[in-house]
C-alpha cells in the first residue's frame, strides 16, 4: 500500500514530523532514537543482498518497474524519487 495513505490527510497535508528513508534508515533512525532517548536499535532481518549489490534497475524487468512505478506513483512524486 502506498505509504503516501499513512502520512498524509484528505487535504494532502503531512500529518508527520519527520520522513526516514529506507536508504538511510540506519542513520535516520539513531536521530529519531535519540531524540526519543531509545535505547534499543534497529533489527535487520531478510535482507536481500541481491538489489542491494546490484540495484533494482537490473534486478527487475521492464515490466515489473512499470507495475511499481504505477503503483507507488504517488509516494514517487510525494518523497522526490525517481523510478525508471
């Protein structure tokens, strides 16, 4: 699900603080961790060394980007990525 649907309301409004990237989770988290004084840090578990090696520009097909990019188009255009 699109997760524009969690962090925005019916007026396109940003109904949270901050924004973590999945790119700089690790990073962003212990800012966010810290600032809530969390003790804990974050658990990583199946993580897929095949797109992290080589990219999901040549792990997916043609096809299976065009699903995504329509499917996600929304958060694409909301977080400023590029999916092509």
């Amino acid at each position: 699900m699109s997760q524009s649907k969690f962090i925005l309301d019916k007026n396109k409004n940003l109904l949270v603080n901050e924004i973590i990237r999945f790119e700089n989770l690790d990073s962003d988290f212990k800012k966010i961790a810290a600032k809530l004084r969390l003790k804990k840090g974050l658990p990583h578990a199946n993580k897929s060394k095949n797109i992290e090696e080589r990219g999901y520009q040549e792990v997916y097909c043609k096809e299976s980007k065009k699903i995504i990019a329509d499917l996600y188009a929304d958060d694409i255009e909301l977080l400023g990525y590029r999916f092509d």
